[in-house]
C-alpha cells in the first residue's frame, strides 16, 4: 500500500464524533470565565512512516535511525536501549529527514533516554511540505518562518519530552546543532491537531483518480478546519473571506454543518467595520455575501441569517454607491479575482462587474427571506444597472468563468472562446473551482471531469497529499516528486516555481481554495442540488461522463442522504438513493 493510499485509510479511522469540551477542576471556579480560552481541537501523536535521508550512511554519527519508526508512548523511562543516536564531531553534524506519510497541522515531540548526558545538547528542527523545503535555510529558495515557526534550534531535556512547533508539513529534519555531542532520542512522533469530525459526505466512482481527488480535496478543508477556518496550515493561516468560499462548498459537501464557518465569518464581520471591504479586498466582502446565501441554502438556519442583517444591508447600500451611471462597477480597495488574474486589469474588472451582479442577487435572496423589501428592491435595481456594462472576458479563464455565472455572458460562448481553449493551461487552484462551475453550465461536464484528472490529479502525481496554493501545468516537465531527495537533472517544483507572495518555499502546499473538485464533484457528478433552504428540496441530477457508475453520501440538517448511479447498456443512467426524513428528492 503506498503512502496516498495510508492516508485515505488513515482519513477513514479518523473519523468520530467530537468529544464533549472537558470542564475545568473545581480549583478554577473562581476564575474570571472570559480568561479562559476553550478549542474543539483533537490532538494525536503519529509515528514516522519512512526515513528519506541521511546524512551520514557510514553508521558512525547516525545509529539505530530504523528504531525511530517504531510507535512511541510519549514517556522517558529508566530502560537503556538500542535508539536513534546522533553523533557530531568537530566539523561534521549529522542529522535525517523523517517522512509522516501525509501532510498534517501541528509540531513534533521528542522523548530521550537516560544514556544522554545532562544537559543534553541542541537540535535543529526543520518542518517541510516537501523533502527539499527541510533542507533550505529561511531565506534559501523563498524559505521563512512566516505565520509559523518552521525552523529553529531547541535544548533537548535529559531524560524528558519535548513537543515544539505548530505548523503545516510532512516531513521533518533533526541535525545536531553542536560539536563533539552525542545525543539518544528514544522517539520522534508527529503531534497531529485537528478537528474530530465525521466525513459524512463521499464519493466514489469506478475511476480510483478521481476518488483520490475528491478525498484529497476534502483532507485539505479539513486541516484548516483550525479554530477558525484558515486558507493555509503553515501561511498564511487566515480568514481570507474569498479563500473560504470554495472551502465552505467542500465543507457543506463532505462535513454539512460546522461552528468554525459561522465562526469565521462573524470574525471577518466584526473585524471590518464598513465602508471598509474585508481583508481589504472588495470581491473578498461579496463572497461573504454569496456564503452567506450558500450557508443558508444547505443549512437553513434563519436565526443565525438574522443576526447578519443589519451588516449585510448597510453593505449591500455601500456596494450600490460603487456604479456609474452607465452600470459600470467602480469598486476601490484592493481590486482582486486569484494572483493569476491580477496584472490583467481588464480581466479583474469583468470579474468584478459579475461579481457585483452575484452578490446583489443573493443580497435580493437573503433579503427577501428577512423581510427586508427596500434593500431587495435595491439589490435588483443594482443588478438592472450593472447589466448595462458587459466587459469582455479578456482572453482570461478566471473572468469568462464569472462572466458566465453571472448571466452576463451565454456559457456555450465563454466555454467555446476562452474556458475550453488550451487544456488546462491558464487554470488556478482558487478559480479553477468557477471555471469548473462555468463549464457545467455549458453543459461541458466531460470537459470539466477531465480538467479534474489532468490539472488536480498532477499534484498527487507529484507526491502531492493535499492541493496547492498554486499550480500551473507547465511545472510537470521534468519534476521530481516533493516526497523525495530531488535527483540531479530533476526540477525541484517547491524551489523553483511560484510567484506574487508564494514563492519558491514560500509556496502553501495545503491550501483551501484549491479544494473546488470535492464541492464540484458532489453536486455536478453525484449529482445533488439543493433546492430549498436547509435541504428540505433536492434535486439529484448526475452527469457520469465516460464513468460507469457513481456513488456517494451527502450529509442534510436532517441526516445523510445516500445515492447511487449505474449507467446502463443503452446509456442511459439508473439512479437510487435513501433519502432522511425530512428531505424531498427529484430526479431529472
């Protein structure tokens, strides 16, 4: 079994219910509760899967390194043995790389023995996404300690346990920092935090690639899953609002509802304080809205829509002051669609105009839901105007694929001019989930279902556990995998590629925004499309392709709904499902 196939074995023992927060010893009943800080998070210690390197193969500075893969207990004790041994001299330090098998959010705990001298010395530790990010210094290659401490020195305690770190990686790098020391370490686990949640959506298909992506793709959400839902777990582990659009579609299709989406989109609410857009972006303040649509669809919670009435009106007033007179969006902030997009100025504008026309028709939605018919009347009034002003897509895949889910633009024309032209070549992690989208509606689901294969399913082809930041197709040419000492004539990807504020090192190798395939293979392949407010309608409309059958879960605020498609021998699509009480289902 090789190490994909571990983690989606490991994702399935993963799953659980989350545990009842534990309360405080009755010695703190007298303390002030606002002083007390509480996580949903689990925390599990794993043991390395594989050592990838060494640097010293003689057996003279690096002993025992096998005895490291044996599972820890987390416990010094009085026992002498046979342990991973480091041993420098006055110009050589040895150290080894440890492979965890997937990437995980969290830091690494080391247990020593007694055979250690008192104190014992010092070590470096590496945290890397990739083989060569644990062998750069900060600063080598775009490598840094940004958000997350990722490299540094630490004392090791005589005969103690030691957990430091809290970051994004895989691998791990230990050297000996000093000269002329021996150092004993009786374990090294991997200390894993994540929220312990049940994977109540699937999917699966009679196409292995495909089901390794949607899983991929639902693991990568999952880690950022932190106490508030990040875009990144090493950078830049933030709110960014547009970044959490296609993480919420994966989480509404694979985990339903969850306090850390409301959570972080009160954060950004009440940390942004109009007329100021979130994050200081613009688009970033109207995908709030379209998540807020979104959220209550799948999940229908009224109340909570409620409580975002006051501030989604006085934005949706603000956006409306943001239009010429001739339908023009005239947004200020920073003016952004993904960092592909960003230096294509005409682009970015079409983006906008649609996104402009998105976000008032769900602002008309949500506000005809809370009884609020002025600012619904605005909202179609803004929509009105700003259909005067039809940009061109700009030879751009991010601005034809808003272009088109706005209605400003007929999606057969975006698909054939600009969405289907040159493969995958122009795709992104982030917008690649819209240009999917955009291609259903021009009912090119083959076209998307083999953008999926190709464009996401080279980043495991490269090593890959978890999707991107980035990534651009071209990279593939000559590439050594991320999970592997990069052999000479090889391109290193982490070290080489990447731009705007991700490069080289730099680069997040598990980021949310590139997670659309879960979201998009649910609702478009599996087929579920929720029609009323907390999934009390849902249509089931599959689009197999050149699949055989499919076969998946959905999770409702009334339970799970389960579905199956068989395509049978003249074509045509069987499909079953078992609906919770509660939910209506209609077949196409």
């Amino acid at each position: 079994m090789n190490s994909l196939s571990r983690f989606f074995t490991a994702a399935i023992f993963m799953v659980g219910t989350m545990p009842a927060l534990a309360q405080l010893p009755p010695v703190f009943e007298t303390t002030d509760a606002s002083k007390v800080r509480s996580t949903a998070l689990t925390r599990k210690y794993l043991t390395a899967e594989r050592i990838v390197w060494v640097s010293d193969s003689s057996g003279k500075q690096v002993q025992n390194a096998v005895n490291i893969l044996n599972p820890g207990i987390g416990q010094a004790d009085l026992n002498q043995g046979s342990y991973l041994t480091l041993i420098s001299d006055k110009t050589s330090k040895p150290g080894l790389i440890l492979d965890f098998g997937r990437e995980i959010q969290g830091g690494i705990e080391i247990v020593t023995t007694i055979s250690n001298k008192n104190p014992v010395g010092r070590v470096r530790i590496r945290l890397g996404e990739s083989v060569s990010e644990t062998m750069s210094d900060v600063g080598e290659h775009g490598a840094t300690n940004d958000h997350a401490m990722r490299d540094f020195v630490v004392s090791l305690p005589w005969l103690g346990r030691l957990e430091v770190g809290n970051s994004g990686f895989r691998f791990v790098r230990i050297d000996l920092v000093d000269p002329d020391t021996k150092v004993e370490i009786k374990e090294i686990s991997a200390t894993f935090t994540f929220r312990d949640i049940p994977y109540l959506g699937s999917f699966s298909c009679n196409d292995e690639r495909l089901n390794q992506i949607w899983m991929t793709g639902a693991y990568t959400v999952h880690l950022n899953m932190q106490d508030y839902l990040w875009d990144g777990i090493k950078r830049d582990r933030l709110v960014w609002v547009g970044d959490m659009h296609p993480e919420v579609m994966t989480i509404n299709s694979v985990f339903g509802n969850n306090e850390v989406v409301p959570k972080s989109l009160d954060l950004a609410r009440d940390l942004t304080p109009l007329p100021n857009w979130m994050n200081g972006i613009s688009s970033y303040s109207m995908w709030w809205i379209l998540i807020h649509r979104d959220w209550y669809y799948y999940h229908g919670n009224l109340e909570y829509l409620k409580q975002q009435k006051e501030y989604l009106t006085a934005l949706l007033r603000l956006m409306a002051t943001r239009i010429d007179p001739s339908g023009k969006e005239i947004l200020d902030g920073n003016r952004f669609l993904d960092w592909p997009s960003s230096e294509n100025k005409e682009a970015v504008h079409a983006g906008l105009q649609s996104m402009m026309v998105m976000a008032f028709r769900a602002g008309a939605e949500l506000c005809t839901i809370l009884n609020d018919p002025a600012t619904a009347r605005l909202c179609t009034s803004s929509v009105e105007k700003l259909k005067k002003h039809v940009p061109e897509m700009a030879g751009s895949k991010q601005a034809a694929a808003l272009l088109s889910m706005s209605g400003l633009l007929a999606p057969d024309k975006a698909n054939a001019e600009v969405l289907s032209k040159d493969g995958v070549h122009k795709m992104s992690t982030f917008y690649g989930y819209y240009m999917l989208n955009a291609r259903a509606l021009a009912g090119d689901y083959s076209g998307a279902i083999d953008n999926i294969r190709e464009y996401w399913g080279a980043m495991l082809d490269l090593g890959a556990t978890t999707f991107w930041e980035d990534f651009d197709i071209d990279w593939m040419k000559n590439a050594a995998r991320i999970d592997e000492v990069v052999p000479e004539g090889k391109t290193d990807v982490h070290t080489s590629y990447g731009g705007y504020c991700y490069k080289e090192l730099r680069h997040s190798f598990c980021h949310g925004w590139a997670s659309g395939p879960t979201a998009w293979l649910t609702q478009y392949v599996l087929g579920v499309n929720v029609l009323e407010p907390g999934c009390k309608k849902i249509k089931i409309e599959p689009h197999l392709g050149d699949l055989q059958w499919v076969k998946g879960t959905f999770p409702t605020p009334f339970g799970v709904l389960e579905i199956e498609h068989k395509k049978q021998p003249d074509g045509t699509v069987k499909t079953t499902f078992k609906a919770p009480k509660g939910v209506k289902v209609v077949c196409k």
